[in-house]
C-alpha cells in the first residue's frame, strides 16, 4: 500500500453539543427539514444531549457537513450540505462515527439508511439487516457494522511495529473536558469503585466533576484505561486504572500530569485521601502522610499531601531576573559570556510559564538555536506565527547541514494553510530534504489537539490547546521528552507523506 495521502479540502472534529448546537442544528436543518422535507417534531428528537457529534469544515473553518452517535450504537444524522457532496465528506464523518464507537467498547453500530445510499454504506462494511421501511416519508433499510474488538487492534498495531518499537511506552495521558468525556470517565469510576472494589456508587460522580480538572490515559487503541481528578484547590482524587494495565505506570503517570497541572496554577500542595495499604504508591509519586489514618465505611483511609514548587513566567525571567541570572552564573564561572543564552540547553531545568505568542517564539527560538543533533515539532497546523519567520528557518538550515547525523522532523495535522500560504520550514524542508522531514499524522491519531516541540532529547515546549497561546517550556526535562518522544516516534512511523509538501515552487 502506498504511503501517500490524497489531500482532502476538509476537516473533520469532534463537536459539543452545547458550544456547537446552532451550527449542527442549521446543517441538519437545511439538509434535512427544508432540502428533504423532514417534519420538525421528527427531526429534533431530544437524543443529541447524550449523543456524541462531528462537524466537517473547510478551509475557512466554514460547516460543511455533520453526523451522530448514540450511546444505543445508532450511526445518524448525516448532514452535508449539497454544495460539498462528493468530497468524501460523508465517508470521513461516517468513519469517525464507527471509530469512536469501537474505542468505547461497542460490539456493532447500526443506521438507518436512505435506499439510495446504500452502495454507499457497503463500501464502508455495513451491511443490510431488515426490510424496506419508511421513516419521515423516506424509503430506508436498517444497516448493521460488527466491530473489530479493541484487543485485535491493540495486536493489530503491535504486529505492524518495527522491533525497536516493543519498548514503546504503550498509553498517552491528556487532560479532557467532562463534557466530552464524562460518560467514558463514569463508565471507568463504576467498574473499577463499584463492580470491582464494592464501594459506593456516589464515587461515580458527584457536582465537583463538572468544575474540576480531568486527565484521561489511554492505550494504542484508544481506549481509556486510567483516570483521575483534581479540584482547583489541589484536592486529588478517584484514579481508577483498569485491571488490565495495572502495575504498568499509567497511575504514576496520572499522578504525575495532575501535579504538574497544580504546579502550572500556582496550587502549593496537593492532598490525596486513600487507603492505607496504597502508601507505598504515594511515597514514590513523592507524597507523604498528613495527619492521622482513620477508619470510613470500613476503609482505613490515609491523606497523602505532596508540596508543590512554585514555576517561573517567562515573562518574568525576560526582564530583571535576567541579570540576577547572570550574576549566578558569573560567581560560578568568572569566563562566562553574557553572550550566552539565559537558559543553557540540557542544563536547566526550571519550568517556564507561557502565556503570550511572543513568550512562545521568543522561546522557540532560545531553545532551537541550541540544538545539536535533532529537533522534532508535532503542530496540527504549523502556527505561522510561531514558525513561519527567517530567524527559525535560518536556525533549522543551520542544523540541517551541521553534519549527515544531524535531523529535523516535522509531523502536521492539516497541510492546507502551510502549503496555501507558503511557510519558512516548508521551503526549507523542500530544499533539504534529506535532513528536514515533514508527515501528515494519520488520522486515526488525531484526537489531542495539543502542540510540542523537542530538542536533542532535553528541551521541552508544550501547549495543550494549539489555538490557545498557554503553555510551558523546559530547557533541561528528559523524562518528558522521553514521554512525548515516544509519542512522537510513534506517530511519525504511521505517519504519511504528502506530494504537494516535497513539490518545489518553479
């Protein structure tokens, strides 16, 4: 099979209900009650507040096309707008739509199809289960897709991967909204607290998961295998790791990314109330006993509390602190330069606030102005405001030809703006082929829109929203580096080339 991907004039995201209601209702309105004559009472049925949407848009960000998931495994909705039929538009949502259901677990999905779509949905593995029915005045045939369980994924993964790959850490962690995720979180919290340890059902949810802060680990195959919570005041608490990756590091790794979630608000100690028999757990993610043990439904419960250092802004170590830094340095090394960077590559680790684009490029550019060997920047959209600028290219051309070792790889989710309106790094990608490299993230792969730079193993630059200037950055962080490496080189060897990247402007 070839690795070149078709670009396609559209994009494809999970959409909320309740931020995005007036677009997908006005999608499903022209196509359904004003183009096909579908009566109102039938069409708004009261189901899309548990139901799980998509929207498909262009360039522009204009709507295009949308499509629903019920938690009854029902596929549905299909909307796209007549001026953009025959994109492929309709297939991608429909494939979004039967993905999502197989990473919660469904073991089919059905539909309901229009008879003159039916071609359509055989070519994507549906097939006809029932006679000919009308629904709102429309010939239709129910349609049913068993699913591929997530266990033969997982293996089917496995087995495409190079040896080298083995060791691969094998789950992400990522912060999510309860919004979108509350449903698989409460799925997770009822078998783990309830089915498996016996405990109260209150411990499903309660009026604080809407406020708080959710981190979500889960596996190759997307499914979520750990979780756990956090109030704005510090109070940690219900991780829940499936029985089937315990003692594999997901619940450290949970641990971890919710401390350093306290560290980026400012939050000076963490608490965490648990039984007794996990403080062993608690003393290797660095926390300690607070108080007491006590007794609770039968439990002895321990608070584990951990103190959190406080981070620096970038804003901050950009202006008078600058000096002080210098002084520090001067005492320890009476040759040192004040042509030297303020934060020395591999050397310092302090983690680095960023809230402004000018944090971002200034920062960008500290840190891949010292890069030795290898620079590795997974962006969905190439922000140009952030990468699109000659210092940046001048740096990556530098690099480039330092020597035949030396490597640049760039993994994109969308090339349309990059390759629409020109950029820096593209260009020079184009001209050094060899040592700047540039995929297209399969799109299977795509469901964190966060964005990370890494430098020669150490220096790490993360935001967790790319459309969102706050984030953080760590000139010396290996442990992080080494997490989102292996991210990166996973999703680098499934990765895609796209002709029009290499093409050359003549």
């Amino acid at each position: 099979m070839s690795d070149q991907l078709e670009i396609r004039s559209f994009n494809i995201r999970e959409a909320n209900w309740h931020s995005d209601k007036n677009t997908l209702s006005n999608l499903r309105r022209i196509v359904f009650i004003v183009e096909q004559n579908v009566p109102q009472h039938e069409e708004w049925d009261g189901l899309d507040d548990d139901a799980w949407h998509w929207l498909a848009t262009d360039e522009q960000d204009r709507p295009m096309g949308t499509a629903r998931l019920l938690p009854s495994g029902q596929i549905g909705r299909m909307a796209v707008l007549s001026e953009y039929r025959g994109k492929n538009i309709g297939q991608a949502l429909l494939e979004q739509a039967v993905l999502k259901a197989q990473h919660l677990g469904f073991n089919d999905v059905y539909l309901n199809a229009q008879a003159h779509a039916l071609g359509f949905y055989e070519r994507s593995g549906f097939v006809i289960a029932g006679e000919e029915f009308e629904e709102a005045g429309i010939a239709h045939f129910r349609m049913e897709k068993t699913l591929l369980p997530l266990a033969a994924i997982s293996q089917r993964k496995l087995a495409s991967r190079s040896v080298s790959d083995i060791t691969l850490q094998q789950f992400d962690i990522s912060e999510v909204s309860w919004q979108q995720q509350g449903k698989i979180i409460r799925t997770l919290r009822r078998n783990t607290f309830v089915n498996e340890m016996g405990l109260d059902q209150n411990l499903i949810e309660d009026d604080d998961d809407l406020a708080s802060i959710h981190f979500q680990a889960k596996d190759d195959a997307e499914q979520t295998i750990g979780c756990i919570t956090m109030t704005t005041n510090g109070d940690i608490s219900r991780l829940s790791v499936d029985a089937n990756f315990r003692r594999q590091g997901v619940g450290q790794s949970l641990i971890g990314s919710v401390t350093l979630k306290a560290q980026r608000f400012g939050i000076k100690e963490v608490n965490f109330i648990d039984r007794l028999t996990n403080a062993a757990f608690y003393t290797n993610a660095g926390f300690a006993n607070n108080g007491e043990s006590f007794e609770q439904d039968g439990q002895v419960l321990q608070r584990f509390s951990k103190q959190i250092k406080p981070v620096k802004s970038i804003e901050k170590v950009t202006s008078s602190t600058i000096a002080d830094h210098y002084q520090s340095r001067d005492a320890q090394n009476t040759e040192a330069s004040h042509d030297e960077p303020t934060y020395r590559l591999g050397e310092d680790n302090r983690l680095l606030l960023l809230r402004k684009e000018e944090e971002f490029r200034q920062v960008i550019v500290e840190m891949c102005k010292q890069a030795v060997h290898s620079l590795r920047i997974l962006s969905p959209v190439l922000d140009h405001k952030l990468f699109d600028n000659d210092e940046l290219m001048e740096i990556c051309s530098a690099l480039a030809r330092r020597n035949r070792y030396t490597e640049i790889q760039i993994l994109l989710y969308d090339p349309h703006r990059v390759i629409k309106n020109g950029h820096a790094l593209l260009e020079i990608s184009r001209r050094l082929s060899s040592s700047i490299s540039i995929k297209l993230v399969h799109p299977e792969l795509r469901q964190l829109n966060h964005e990370y730079i890494l430098v020669d193993g150490a220096g790490v630059i993360h935001r967790q929203d790319s459309e969102a200037y706050e984030g953080s950055a760590n000139f010396r962080d290996v442990t992080e580096n080494n997490r989102f490496g292996r991210q990166f080189r996973s999703r680098w060897e499934s990765g895609l080339f796209d002709p029009n990247l290499r093409r050359l402007k003549i």
